[in-house]
C-alpha cells in the first residue's frame, strides 16, 4: 500500500548540532508542540542524507525468553548488550533486575541508528519534550557517536566573543551560569552547561547544544575555539596561563561526558583532547560577580 507523502512527513523531523543532521522519526505523528521550544533553532527542513537517525516507538517487545547477547553493563538505569554487531540497552530496575523495563533501544555498531521503544506514548502526547530520545538527555546517542566524528561533550560554558569560541569548563557550582549571565550583553551565548568539541578540517570548533543549565539562552552556532577557562570564584578577577599539558588534559578528563565507555571510544576521544592541549591556550580563570573579568575577555579576543 502507497504511504501518503503528507502524512509520512509529518511523522518526520530534522534537527542539526555540531554539523550533524539527526532524522526524527516516530510512529505516531510529531506536532509543533511535541519538543520543547528550545529546540526549534536547532530544526532545519528536509535535508536528504542524515548522519544519525532515532526512530520512536510506542510498545516494549516481548522479551520473555529473548536472547539479548553479550552483556557489556550493567548499573541502573541501564543494561548494555551486544549481539551480531548491534548494540541492546535495557532499561532495568533500580534493583539492576530485568523486570519491568522501562526502555528499550538498539543501535547499529556505530550508534548512529536507534530504534527505542517506550512502555506507552503518554510522555510523547503530552508533548514538551527536552530531548530527542525522549530520554533525560541526549548524551547516550550524541556522546557516544561524536567520538567517530572528531569531537567530545564538555561540562562547560560556551560563548563567541568577536568571532572567537570561548569555552568555560567546570561541573556543577563553578560559575558557568554565572559567567554566561555577565557575557550575554557582550557575546553569543552557546550553551551555560554542555557544549561540543568538534576537530573540522584540522580546526577545532566550538558548538552550541540545548542541554542548557539554569541559564535558557542557548544557540545551535559555531566558531573555531579561540580558548579554553577553568573557572574559579574568587574575590580577584584575573587570567593565568596553564602551561603543562598534562595538566590541562587531567582538568579536561574530569569535565568530559562519557557514554557507556569502550577502548575505542577512549582512544578516539584522547586523540582528539590531546590534541586540544597542544592547539588551544588553556587558561585559570578567576572571577568575583562584579562583572570586571568581562572586559578581559573582550582584550583576549581583540
């Protein structure tokens, strides 16, 4: 039977961050309403060939005698399996128990094709979802594929100063939304929380994402990454160059955001750390809510 281009369409979306075209596509149709606004600039129209593809559906397969393959993992909320190249993630109970999924998902060896299969459609009909995989984040796709594609999610702020990517890493109470609030009248703001890391013809980049923090202002653009800031509050405002390279990967490492982690995995995602150390001046930078810290920024980017 012929599908109705129309209505094939409208069960279809098209999303683009860090130069990645991501399909949409569920069983039930995708309305204005059913992601969260934020996430309008990253949609784009129709543009053929897709880099990542996530397919929604609506009933968990039977799985009652089912032959899972290799397990890799296993810490709730997840159970990795592998099997015949493919990779299985079973959302499994907070007992580490199989009873009672709450997801599952297959992925092609890449990561780059998901099938994921909820319980029901009562989150997807209600609509203002926060994430493409209708999961808490996107990270266990995009953190994981972005290895094969030159490039990693960092916990940081990140920012285009005078045409230049700036990037201020830390977890969680180092400053990052802080630092984002005093740059939005001087800057483009990225993302306050999570941004990507991308090597694009031998040049790093910076990318915006829409896992934003307590600050909403986010933005889908890119410029190549000027500079690296470890963030400290302080009493003083001031800029110190970092000089030792292991250093400055030993602070990386511990803001990167892993997926489940393979050997593959790390040593694609070194490579491209590693090589940040020696390309991008890396930078403590200390900072009191006064706001004066901004003005030597806009001097390290003239």
């Amino acid at each position: 039977m012929d599908v109705d281009p129309k209505s094939r369409s409208e069960n279809i979306r098209y999303f683009k961050i860090a130069d990645m075209t991501i399909r949409v596509e569920s069983d039930l149709p995708i309305t204005d309403n059913t992601f969260h606004p934020k996430l309008n600039p990253f949609r784009i129209e129709d543009p053929g060939q897709a880099d990542l593809s996530i397919r929604h559906h609506f009933s968990l397969p039977d799985l009652d005698g089912q032959d899972l393959g290799k397990e890799f993992y296993r810490k709730p909320p997840w159970a990795i399996f592998k099997k015949n190249g493919s990779w299985i993630y079973l959302g499994i109970s907070p007992d580490g128990s199989n009873n009672n999924p709450h997801k599952y998902i297959t992925f092609n060896r890449e990561h780059t094709q998901a099938d994921i299969y909820h319980p029901d459609s009562r989150f997807f009909c209600e609509g203002n979802l926060s994430s493409l995989t209708i999961l808490p984040t996107d990270q266990i796709l995009l953190a994981r594929v972005l290895a094969d594609k030159n490039g990693f999610y960092l916990h940081s702020a990140g920012a285009i100063l005078n045409g230049k990517g700036l990037l201020f890493v830390g977890h969680s109470d180092a400053g990052k939304s802080t630092i984002t609030e005093m740059l939005q009248d001087r800057a483009e703001i990225l993302c306050d929380d999570r941004n990507i890391v991308r090597k694009m013809s031998g040049k790093l980049m910076v990318y915006g994402t829409w896992s934003h923090g307590d600050f909403p202002l986010i933005s889908p653009a890119s410029a190549p990454l000027h500079a690296v800031f470890f963030l400290h509050q302080s009493d003083k405002n001031q800029i110190g160059q970092i000089q030792e390279r292991k250093v400055i990967l030993s602070r990386l490492l511990a803001c990167l955001i892993k997926p489940f982690v393979t050997a593959d995995w790390w040593n694609k995602t070194l490579d491209v750390m590693e090589s940040m150390t020696g390309e991008i001046p890396c930078y403590d930078l200390e900072f009191d809510r006064s706001g004066g810290i901004i003005n030597k920024l806009i001097d390290m980017t003239r």
